[in-house]
C-alpha cells in the first residue's frame, strides 16, 4: 500500500512504480476525499499493476473509484454499515465487473463505546479460542456483509480479518477458512516498525500459508513500504510459494572459527546480488569447515573462507582460492558467469 497522498498525482505514481519494481503485483491506494479518486483515473492510465481503492467511512468514495476505473475496491465493514450504501457499492461493482475485498479490522469493528458490552455478550463465543469475542464479533462483521453480497447476487469477493495481534489472526483465518470459501487475503495491521513487525507478520502469515490458508498478504510496517514488499516476498519464497527472483543468499552466523570479515562480505555480496543477479541461484557465503563445504556442494555458487582466504565452488566444483581481498570480486564474477550460462541454457 503506498503511504503518500493519492492525489499527488506524480508522487503517487512514482511510488506505485517503485512498489512495482520491487515485486509488488497489487498496490492499494488510500481515498479519504474526492480529490483522491479524482486522481485514479490519471494514476491508472500511468501504471500497469492493478489498483485496489482503500475506502472508509464515505461510500461515495467507492462509487468514485468505480467510475474512474479502479481495479478494485476494499470495503470496512466498521465503518461503512448503512445496508443502501452497502448496496449502491455492490451493484456499481457489479455492473463494472470489479471485485470487492470484504476486510475487517479488529481496530475498527466495533464503536468505542459498545466494546466492552459486545465483548461481554460474545464472551462465550468461540470459548475455545483465546481470543473467542474478538473473533466472533469479526466473524458477525464478515457474515452481515457477506449475507448483502449473497443477496445481491455478486460473488467476486474476497475477505479479510486483521488483527496486530499474530496469535488472533492465525485463529481468525483458521475459523474463517472453515466457514467461507471466498479467497482470503492475509495480513497483521499497524504491526509496528519493521523490526518488530516483520516477526509479527512472519508468525502470523507463515503459519498460515503453511497450512494452505490465504491467497494475497500484505505484510505491513510504520516504514518504507518497499520492505514491505520486499519480505512478503521473501516469505512467500521460502515457503516455497512462489519461484524466488533473484538469487538465494545463505549465510553462517559467524563464531570463534571465522578467519575473515564475513558480516562486511555478507553485506557486500547481498548488496551486488541485488543489484545484478536476476535469474534464480543459490549463493552460500560461509565461514569455516564445519558446514563449508556441504553448502558449497549445495548452492550454485559459494565459498568458504579460512586463514584469511575464499575457497570458491560453482556447482559443487572447486574453482579458485583467493585471498580474503579478492573473495567478494571473484564470487561475483563466477556468479555473473553462471547466470550468463543460465540465459543462454549452458546450465
């Protein structure tokens, strides 16, 4: 989701495409006002990834985004309740063959007020789960707007239920993948700050998609939403999701046996490989024999480094030793090689 003003027409586009570079295939763009989706139209025409209106509160806003040609629209159903409204969405969503996402947010599903009333009258309710009133009160949110949409005869919709609390979320999304067959689309809201946000959404997500729940994630941070992208990919990578892009760097973390400045050579070699490497590979950047050459024999690429030199591997061969100066410049030559190989089928 882009953090800047959406009617900033120019900054919002740059940061779509900047989004977009990174790995991003849906991007979403907040529309509190008409100067907001009086943009879209502009927006869309500048960029090719689809565009997911953000609406709350204004069901206008929804309609606009509609009619300026938005690829979909997302829906609170905390804070958009008046049942026409909800209606007069749907039916325009529906005429402009859009899909809706249904998501529900702990935050905002509930007044303020009526909380603690809710939560006591839902006590009982999913007693099984820790978070049972919370979960059920979720639940109704997604049922009463799922029981319009049913009604209206619109089925292209998927759904949500955020929560920053991990453990809730996994519940939520468990409990719903049992009841409703919509897609579901993953995410821990306001999680934090990346270094604290990521362990959230990674707990949260991984478990999930683990157990073959979920469809779209957006991992979410107070930061550049670039990281955002960049470790919900990584996420889906390592679960083996989705085919990685870019090459696969694995390290040692280090001990009394490292010979040479491998947090330095880590940091460089991840630099460069982002930088340069496109197709998928392995590289291992490891410091010592214990587990050196078992994952040099493993990856695409690789060295281990002892007594101040880099013993490289290409594919479990070995091709060079060098000293530590010469390790980074060596690696990623043979990296480059091999990638050339990849491109023209030599490999």
């Amino acid at each position: 989701m882009t953090a800047g003003y959406t009617h900033d027409i120019d900054k919002c586009v740059a940061e779509i495409l900047k989004l977009q570079a990174a790995g991003a295939d849906i991007v979403r763009v907040a529309v509190p006002e008409r100067k907001d989706t009086e943009a879209l139209a502009e927006i869309i025409k500048q960029t090719s990834v689809p565009i997911v209106a953000d609406v709350h509160f204004h069901f206008k806003r929804a309609l606009e985004a509609v009619e300026a040609g938005v690829h979909k629209i997302r829906l609170n159903p905390g804070n958009i309740q008046d049942r026409d409204q909800v209606n007069a969405v749907i039916d325009a969503c529906k005429d402009a063959r859009i899909p809706i996402r249904i998501g529900v947010n702990e935050g905002s599903i509930i007044e303020r007020r009526d909380k603690r009333t809710r939560l006591r009258e839902l006590g009982a309710v999913f007693s099984e789960h820790k978070h049972g009133s919370l979960l059920a009160i979720m639940i109704t949110k997604l049922e009463e707007y799922l029981d319009i949409v049913r009604e209206r005869d619109f089925h292209d919709v998927c759904i949500s239920a955020k929560s920053m609390n991990a453990s809730l979320v996994i519940d939520a999304y468990t409990e719903i993948s049992r009841r409703f067959e919509h897609p579901l689309h993953l995410g821990v809201t306001h999680a934090g700050p990346k270094e604290t946000g990521c362990i959230r959404s990674v707990v949260a997500l991984g478990t999930l998609l683990a157990n073959g729940i979920g469809d779209t994630i957006r991992i979410s941070y107070a930061s550049d939403p670039v990281y955002e992208v960049q470790d919900g990919l990584e996420l889906l990578y390592t679960l083996e999701c989705r085919e990685r892009r870019g090459a696969e760097l694995i390290a040692c973390p280090t001990c009394g046996r490292i010979q040479v400045d491998l947090f330095t050579l880590v940091q460089d070699v991840r630099r460069l490989l982002e930088d340069e490497i496109t197709l998928p590979m392995k590289v291992a950047v490891m410091g010592c024999v214990v587990n050196g050459p078992g994952e040099a024999e493993g990856a695409d690429v690789a060295v281990f480094a002892g007594d101040r030199r880099g013993i490289i591997y290409v594919q479990g061969e070995r091709v060079a030793n060098v000293p530590e100066e010469d390790i980074l410049d060596r690696l990623l030559d043979e990296c480059r090689a091999f990638q050339a190989r990849v491109q023209a089928g030599e490999a």
